[in-house]
C-alpha cells in the first residue's frame, strides 16, 4: 500500500533518476547472482495456484535482463531450479518443465540474445532433466557459443554441493589418468572444473535475493565466499528494476576487504 501510495506521487521517478545517476559514477559489479524467491507465495497471495507464480517469475526475468543490459551488467547467474527442489509435488516440477520448454524456446529466438551476443549455459545436473528440455537447452547453447559480450547463465537442476562434488570427480578422474598429479591440485584446478569454468569473472560480486530471506540456499556455495549480499523484501515476481538500482547502490557503498 505505502509503495503503492509513494508510486502515485512520483516519489519513486525521481529517486529511480537519483539512484541512475549515482551509480553510473560508481563500479558496477560485473557478476551479479539471483536466487529468484517467492514464486509460489505471489502465486497463494494472488489466490492463484502455486505453479502460476513460476509463469510469472519467467516473465519477471525477461525484465531482469533487460534491465541488466540496461546498466551494462557483464553476467548474470539465475537460480531457477535446485535439486531440492524435485522433491516438490509432481504437478508443480511438470508445470515448471512446460515454463521451461516455453522460454527456452522464446530465448531461442529472441533478437535481444543475437543482437546483445549473450552466452547462454545451463548450469547443473542436465541429466535429471526430460530429455526434450535437455535438448533444447543444447541447441540454446550452441546457437550462443561464440558470444562473449554478456553471459546469462541459468542453474537448473542446480546444488552448489553437488557442484563441488561433480568437480572432484573430474578432478579425481584427471588424476587417475595421469593428466594431472595430486599435488599439482588446488584452489585453481578446483575452478577450473566448476559449472561457471567459462566465465570471465566466476565470482558474482553481488548476490540478491527476493522474498527477505537470508540465506544462500545451496547457491554458488564456491563462488560466493566474498560475494555481498543483498535482500529484497518483495516476492520475485514483484521486484522492480528500482531495487536493481538499490542493490546496485548498496555494493558500491560497501568496502571489500577481501579477508585483508
């Protein structure tokens, strides 16, 4: 109601403009990560059924990236669907696949991809999805491979553990090889044989997520030891692109130290 009352009597334009104005003379970070909260709460808060905020959430998204490319954000890392998750209501995963079939094949093609060159990956266990999606998600990939101006990367069927463990296993199985020795293994080999091994800058400098929670939930658990964080208390369908704006203004106020 206050944001709504606020909205109404332009309060909202002019710190927007404010808010453009201040971090365009400030260090964007050039990785930003989201873990895309609240779909289903919008959904029960709508009186609509739970797997129609994911409908939603997929909407929200194409505004988040635009957005992004608005504010020159080099990658940007989504959390869409964690391998917790399969443990929902079966209804509810088939819902989320059709979502998925749907803006796979809207980014297919989409003229914003081609024309900004963004890389698209899928980052997680493939394997566990339907066949067709992963498919899909080949031919996305493939038809995005040589693009390196922005990188929009997608965790799905994702778990930050699971993604330190598949890196073990293909570093154990370099080792058993002969390609590398054990002591030759650290921090960078690690890196190297992690989901996000393709991008410029792997860390996400800044993490948001929606919904007020406070917690990373599984998310980059790699990555993300010096990210900062940023929480939006707005369910994902509902976060506007003024709390970007926000979450952009409170990295740049903050002092990274860095462990120093």
């Amino acid at each position: 109601m206050i944001r709504e009352l606020l909205e109404a009597i332009g309060v909202y334009t002019i710190y927007q403009r404010w808010l453009q104005e201040t971090i365009d003379h400030g260090e964007k970070p050039k990785h930003i990560g989201v873990i895309t909260d609240g779909n289903r709460r919008w959904a029960r808060m709508h009186k609509m059924e739970s797997w129609e905020g994911h409908w939603e959430g997929a909407d929200t998204l194409e505004n988040f990236l635009d957005w992004c490319l608005e504010l020159k954000i080099k990658t940007i890392t989504i959390y869409s669907l964690s391998t917790e998750n399969f443990n929902r209501d079966p209804k509810e995963i088939d819902e989320l696949f059709n979502v998925f079939r749907t803006y796979i094949e809207k980014v297919l093609k989409s003229e914003r991809i081609h024309q900004n060159r963004i890389k698209v990956k899928a980052l997680g266990r493939l394997e566990k999805l339907p066949e067709d999606i992963q498919i899909k998600i080949k031919e996305l990939e493939e038809s995005t491979k040589d693009y390196d101006d922005y990188y929009l990367n997608v965790a799905i069927a994702y778990g930050g553990r699971a993604e330190i463990v598949d890196a073990v296993r293909k570093v154990a199985d370099k080792v058993k090889k002969g390609v590398i020795q054990p002591e030759e293994i650290d921090e960078k080999v690690i890196e190297a044989n992690l989901y996000t091994a393709h991008l410029p800058y792997p860390e996400p400098d800044l993490i948001i997520r929606t919904s007020g929670e406070s917690r990373l939930s599984n998310f980059l658990v790699w990555q993300s030891v010096y990210s900062e964080l940023f929480l939006v208390d707005v369910y994902w369908p509902s976060i506007r692109k003024i709390d970007l704006m926000r979450a952009i203004r409170s990295y740049q106020m903050r002092h990274r130290r860095y462990g120093k």
